[in-house]
C-alpha cells in the first residue's frame, strides 16, 4: 500500500498566516482561556475530514463530484456549482494573497528584501512547484515544511520559558462571553476549512481510486487524526508563545508585525524562528489554496481533475496571480481575507450537511457510509457552529 501523508497536507493547509496571526492574539489577549474553542475546533476538523477521507476512498471522487449528484435537477446543480467555484474558487484567491503576505513578512524579518519582491518570489516557486503536477514531489515539499513550522515554532516556545501551571489553570477555567466570541469564532474558522474537505477528499481519490480495501481506509483514518492533531498542537504552541510574551502585559501584539514584536521579549533568535515558522506556514497555505481550489472548481464543473490539465492548471495560476497582485501593489489583504473568511464561514455549516448527506447515500459502500456515531457528532459540529454565529448576531444588538 503507497504512504498517504495528505493528512499532513490538510495540516499544512489550516496552518497558514491565518491561524499563526490569530493563535497569536488569542493568547496575547486570552491566555489560554480559548484554548477549548480550538481543541472543539481540532476534533470538528478530524471528524469532517474523516468524512472527506472515506468519501475519497469509498467512491474515488472529490466532494464536488459527489455533491453534484445529490441532485438531478438541473437549476439546483447550477446553484451549487456556483456555490463551489464563488466561494472555494474566489475565495481561495482572496486567502492567497495573505498567505503570500504572510510568508513575505517572515522572510523579510531573515532577510530584508521588501515584502512585495518576496511576495513575488514566493508565488513563482509555488507556481511551479504546482506546474510539475507531480503529486509526489508536492507532498514531499508540503510535509517538509511542516516538519520545519512545528520544528521552529517548539524551539520558540523554550525561548519563551512558559508558565506550565498558569497555563493549565486557564484552560480550566474557559470563556465565552460578548468579549470574547469574536475570537472564538476566529479559532474556529482558522481551524475548520471548507476547502480542506475538498481537498482531502480529492487527494485521497488521487492517490487509491475507488477502493473496498478495508486496510487503507483504516491507514487513512488514522494518519489523518494524526496529522490533524499534530497540527492542532502547532496552533496550541503558538498560543503558548504568544500568552507567555504578551498576556496580562500592557504591550498589545501588533499582527502586522509579530516577529519583530516578539524580538524584546524573546530574544533575536526567537524572533528569527518565528519569522521561520510564518515563511513556513505562509507558504504551505499559498501552495494548498489554490490546489484546493483547482480540485473544487474543476469538479463542479465536471471537468477531469488531473493536476496535468489545462482547466486544472488554469484555475490555480489565476489563483496565485490574484493573489500576488493583491499583495505586491501594497494594498493591504485584510478586507478580501475577512470577505474569504466571511464567505467560508456562511459556507461550512452548508458544506457539512450536504457532506452528511452524500455519506449517507446507499450508493456509497456500507463500509465507508455514516455510522449514526458520525451523524450525531458531524450534526453537533453544525449546531454549535450556528449556535456561534447566532450567539455573535446577538451581542451586537445586546
């Protein structure tokens, strides 16, 4: 049985500049009274992606494919293609140009060079990274550097010198108030990505086909928890880090600027491998994003998913230009990256009842559909989500 690591490579994609910025001012601002929004979110993640996992495996399909069969009706598909490519194909160029930003900003914090420029050099390499359409040699560079973030970022935690104890105190005493749900809602959109279910789904199609082979299913399943919650540990790091130099202090982190931020209070060393670890995980994401979006946009519109196609190809070059062109004019990626996470925010608890919907269908392999386990739990994960965003709506006008 060929190694799967496309786990790693959904790890790689929720540990971008997004998730480093916002752990980041989670434990500036919170400690590690929010850790439990993220530990939801970590769960929520391994559950979905589970889902995505066995879908993959259980029919050899992406999840637009499969999302396009739940109906025949003609206008009802149209919507929900249009549904894939605005908010998967648009949006991910949105999240692109922060996660050029992102890795920009920490190579500039190593090497001066203007965040533009490296911006540009960054989405040529991952340009052409994604160009060979070699799926092995883009899982080996994704999986590296997510050796290399978790890696930095363990090291800048002992620079740190954290507060073991202060930190379990917190954790056992969570919050969720007005105050607070903004950042509750931020760790959990950082964590629990849309476009993750599709892109696991159609790697692990990639790799197996559609298979009845109970034995790579179970080694999907268990890699994938496993890679998640590695990554799921990485973001907790980061919070510890950010808690240990900022909370309760009067300095506020900037998020503009971290790395260098970090530096009085860790030490240049420290700064330097933070900035490591943002280069690191802005370029994971700046890789994956506009994977993901080639394999949504490409299955929605029934088109053949093959990294070698002219459509594929396509999709994830108009990806990146987007996104490099947003970030070496200077124009700064807050509102297209709030309007993405906006997007994919409204969009998840949808995705993740048409997800329950097509693991439940009778075409799907008894093995590989929904047990009422899986039901139960992904409808929790749905509600609470909402109940969020409900619970958001209403302290605005509390």
């Amino acid at each position: 049985m060929a190694s799967d690591k496309s786990g790693y490579i959904v790890a790689a994609a929720f540990i971008g500049p997004g998730t480093v910025t916002t752990a980041s001012m989670a434990g500036a601002g919170f400690g590690f009274h929010l850790v439990w929004a993220l530990l939801f979110s970590v769960i929520a993640t391994m559950v979905l992606q589970d889902m995505a996992a066995r879908l993959g495996t259980g029919t050899g399909k992406g999840l637009s494919d499969a999302l396009m069969t739940l109906t025949e009706n003609k206008a009802l598909r149209i919507t929900i293609a249009a549904l894939i490519v605005s908010a998967i194909g648009i949006g991910n160029a949105a999240y692109e140009s922060g996660n050029l930003t992102g890795a920009a900003i920490g190579l500039d914090a190593i090497t001066p060079l203007g965040t533009s420029q490296w911006a540009v050099i960054l989405a040529a390499l991952a340009a052409l990274l994604l160009y060979t359409g070699k799926y092995k040699l883009i899982e080996s560079v994704l999986v590296s550097l997510v050796a290399i973030m978790a890696l930095v970022f363990v090291i800048t935690l002992f620079f740190a010198g954290p507060d073991w104890s202060a930190m379990l105190s917190q954790l056992l005493h969570p919050q969720l108030d007005a105050g607070t749900i903004t950042m509750v809602l931020a760790l959990v959109g950082t964590t629990i990505v849309p476009y993750n279910l599709f892109l696991h789904a159609s790697l692990v199609a990639q790799q197996y086909g559609k298979t009845n082979d109970d034995a790579v299913l179970k080694a999907c399943r268990k890699q994938s928890v496993t890679a998640i919650g590695f990554g799921g540990i990485i973001t907790m790091i980061i919070v510890a880090t950010a808690m240990t130099a900022f909370y309760g202090q009067s300095e506020s982190l900037d998020a503009g600027n971290m790395s260098r931020q970090l530096a009085p209070v860790l030490g240049d060393y420290a700064q330097w491998f933070f900035a490591a670890g943002l280069f690191a995980a802005g370029l994971t994401s700046a890789i994956t994003a506009p994977l993901a979006a080639s394999y949504a946009v490409c299955g929605a519109l029934g088109k053949p998913t093959d990294m070698t196609g002219r459509l594929f190809k396509g999709v994830w070059l108009v990806v990146i230009l987007s996104g490099v062109i947003i970030a070496s004019i200077g124009i700064k990626p807050l509102l297209a990256i709030l309007f993405a996470q906006a997007t994919n925010g409204l969009l998840l608890p949808f995705i993740a009842v048409f997800l329950l919907a097509v693991m439940n269908r009778k075409s799907l392999p008894a093995t590989y559909r929904n047990s009422m386990f899986s039901n139960l739990t992904g409808a929790a994960i749905v509600l609470f989500v909402v109940c969020l965003g409900l619970y958001k709506v209403a302290s605005l006008f509390l």
